[in-house]
C-alpha cells in the first residue's frame, strides 16, 4: 500500500517536469491524485500496524508494560530503549505514514468535487477521530511535541514543540467537533473497514475517545476533565465489543495482524510471557491464562522479566497471537467501562456505580476473549476481585484489574501503570531500572531541531525517561 502512495506521488512529480508530452503521461487507470479515502485506509492501518506490532525495532510497549518478556536480548525489557533507536522509529512511523497519510487524506477530501456535502462531512470527522487518537498517543509517549507547525515537511523541517496540554485542550475540541459533523442520513467511506457504515458507532468512537482524553487529565485540571467527561458521556460511549475500535486483519500474509510477522515468518523465539504478568494472573486463577497463555506448562511459569530466558523453560504466548487473522484494538468496552469506574469514584455524573463498572469491565475484558458465562461469574465473586472485597485503594482495584485487560494492548497498559500508579511492577533483573515513564526524544532531533528540542526538553523538565507527563501526578 505504501509503494503504491509513494508511486503515485513519484508519478505526480515526474509529470510536471514537461508540457510538451502531458497526453502521452495520461494513464486513466493510475490517476495523479490520490484519493483521500485510499489515504485514510494507509494511514489507519498503519496506526493498526504500529500500535500491535511487536518487534523490537519499532515497538516494545508489551515490554515496558511487563506483560511479556525476553528470551536471548534483554536490552528493551532492561528498558534501553535507545539501543535501536526506539524513539526514532516510533517518532517516524507515526508522523509519516500515520499522522501525514491523514493530513493528506483530509486534504484530500476538502477538495474533492466528487463527494456530496454529507459524505464529505462524515470523511473529514472520520479522519479527524483517528488524528486525534494519534497526536494524543504521541503526547502519551514524549510529552511536548511538534504539533501547530508540523507536518510541513520542506517549508519547516524544524518545526517548534508545543505544550502537552495545549495540544490535549486543542484534541478536545476537535473529537467534539468530530462528532457534531456526523451526519447520520448521508453515507461516509465507499468502503468502511471499521464499522460498516454505522454513523452511530462512529459517534460512539468520537464520544469516548473525548472521555478517554477528559479522564486521562483528571489529576491535572479535574474541572476540566469532569466538564468534558461528563458531556461525552452524554453523547453516549462505546455500550458493547460490538463498538470497539478494532481492524479485521485478513487470515493471508499480505493483510495479517503484525505479530503474525514478528512471532511467525520471523522464525524467531524472542517472548515468552513475564513471570511480573503470570504471577498475578495465577494468583488470581485469572480464567483469561487459557487464551493469554498456552499450556505447554502446567502450572503456567513466567519468564524471569528482564533476564535471559531459556524459551522451552517457560510458558508460552497463546495461540491466538499466532493468528493472521487475530484482529487489532485500539479502543474497547471493556477500557471505557474501567474509565467509568474512576469517573464514579471522582465524583463525576456518568450513571451506574464504580462497582457495576469495574464488573462491566471486566466481564467485556472476558466476553472479548471468549471466556465462558460460569466463569466469568466464579472470577468476579472472588475475594480478591470483587469490588467490595479487593484490596487496596480504589486506584489499586481499578489499575490492577484495567492492566490484565489491556494484555493485547501494550501502550496501554504501560499508561494504565502510569496513570494508576497499580498494580506494582518489578524492577528489571539485569539493570534494576525504573519502568520508563515516558521515551526520551529522537537524538536526530537533538541534532537536527536542536533550539527547539533544548526549549522542549527544559519546558517538560528534562529528556529524561523518569520524566513525568504533565497528567501523571502523583
């Protein structure tokens, strides 16, 4: 998909370098402009792709997270993250074929005369959701970033770092325009990938990607984050996995989910799952372990985190991992019912109890993956689970419970880990090093975009990976 933008943009340059030949450089079957919905799947996909891959070139976030850990090279889990350039990589999938796909794509679609009003609406909301998903996943990681001028490319290649915050008021405001501009009576995307063409579903996603920003500054501007907490809610947020924010991966190669790369035609044995992650899931007698995990040992056995680990010593990654067609999540049921339960115990209005979100969650966490009705009932009336019973401040019950959940979903268990500051993580075995609290800047931006690197770098106190983010305060 990305040779094919790359030629075509290739294409377009090699055209305008003569006027003498411009009937013979007319190809009807390979047009010159690049339709903004073709731009939108690239740059969706490759935020799919870059957010469940695994391979320790470009994403290590289940790593950081501590729910899987390394066998032979033991420097990402030891939390070096500039051995391979970690945040280089990270910092150039998501601005370019991510975030520029999608300004593309926008840009696209304001111009074309093809569409009629209500599509063109629709098109612009859709892909203005998935740039606010990523800009706030690329705060969530650095802190300051590129964000007014970026995107530029020749006319700025230094672009200036603008405020965390700023950009997170600035996501706000866009996610709720997002979803005023859905028109439910016009269509949207010829070809809707995501959801089929439900305009409501769309909303839904807009709605709680809104919460999820309002509740992730809850410690920082409560006021703020009850205002627009509270307005999503009211808009309606993602009620069933039915809504969650997921991409079906074809079960071939050329469209299969990431890790079917990185586990499968890598021929490679790198993870095994951590023993910080086992142990509490066997604690728990967690009926999640049978897909989590394969039962090639019995009991279930981590991998020391952070240590060599002889791969047929330990318990292995679920089958399911190993599936081409095993589909992306970037936003679910079960994570908004958790962020429901906070919103609850900070005295926000959305509804029902803490206690029957944080069951809602937990049992969507389940129903994703296939565990049965029985069970899911004897887990929740454990001692230790139950909301009334479970040990531990409410941020404890909630951040424990909320990062099991997020087990497909690195980044975001390392940020529930951030945020909830629960449940507690070990200390790597090699080094001892804290978990990382945010990645340091590219060092190509320290060198290229120095002036403003330095001003950001001071601005958030320090380019330092035990630098806090703005939101986590405590």
């Amino acid at each position: 998909m990305k040779k094919i933008i790359i030629g075509s943009l290739v294409a377009l340059s090699l055209a305008s370098c003569s006027d003498s030949f411009d009937d013979l450089n007319v190809d009807p079957k390979n047009p010159t402009e690049v339709p903004g919905s073709f731009l939108f799947t690239n740059g969706v996909k490759s935020l799919f792709d870059q957010m469940g891959s695994t391979s320790v070139n470009s994403n290590i976030f289940r790593l950081v997270a501590q729910h899987w850990t390394e066998t032979q090279y033991v420097s990402e889990t030891n939390y070096d993250i500039r051995n391979r350039a970690l945040p280089e990589a990270h910092w150039n999938e998501m601005y370019g074929p991510v975030l520029y796909s999608l300004k593309k794509a926008k840009e696209s679609v304001i111009v074309d005369t093809t569409l009629k009003d209500g599509e063109k609406k629709n098109q612009i909301a859709f892909i203005t959701i998935a740039q606010v998903y990523a800009w706030q996943q690329m705060v969530d990681v650095f802190g300051n970033i590129p964000y007014s001028r970026a995107l530029e490319g020749v006319d700025n290649t230094t672009p200036v770092y603008d405020d965390a915050f700023t950009i997170y008021k600035d996501l706000l405001v866009q996610v709720a325009h997002a979803y005023n501009d859905i028109d439910d009576t016009s269509g949207g995307l010829e070809t809707d990938f995501i959801y089929g063409g439900q305009m409501e579903k769309w909303k839904k996603l807009a709605a709680s990607l809104r919460f999820k920003l309002a509740m992730r500054i809850a410690d920082f501007d409560p006021a703020l984050s009850k205002a627009e907490a509270e307005a999503a809610y009211n808009d309606g947020l993602i009620a069933s996995n039915e809504d969650n924010f997921v991409l079906k991966y074809q079960n071939n190669t050329a469209n299969a989910n990431p890790l079917y790369a990185d586990l499968v035609l890598s021929g490679r044995l790198d993870f095994v799952p951590s023993d910080t992650f086992v142990d509490y899931l066997n604690d728990l007698n967690d009926p999640r372990r049978s897909v989590y995990f394969d039962n090639n040992k019995m009991p279930y056995i981590g991998g020391v985190y952070g240590s060599l680990n002889e791969y047929s010593d330990f318990t292995h990654l679920g089958k399911i991992f190993y599936k081409r067609d095993l589909q992306g999540d970037l936003m679910d049921y079960s994570e908004i019912s958790f962020l429901l339960a906070e919103a609850k115990e900070r005295g926000y209005n959305v509804g029902s109890s803490a206690a029957a979100y944080y069951t809602q969650a937990v049992k969507a966490s389940m129903e994703y993956w296939g565990v049965a009705p029985g069970d899911i009932t004897t887990y929740l009336a454990r001692p230790d689970v139950n909301y009334a019973s479970a040990p531990g401040t409410w941020k404890e019950k909630i951040g424990k419970q909320f990062w099991i959940a997020m087990y497909n979903r690195g980044f975001e268990a390392w940020s529930v880990y951030r945020k909830y500051d629960a449940p507690g993580l070990r200390l790597p075995a090699e080094t001892g090093r804290p978990v990382p609290k945010r990645f340091t800047y590219p060092v190509t931006e320290s060198n290229l975009n120095s002036s403003n690197y330095n001003q950001a770098a001071t601005a958030i106190g320090g380019d330092q990976q035990q630098t806090k983010l703005f939101w986590d305060k405590f």
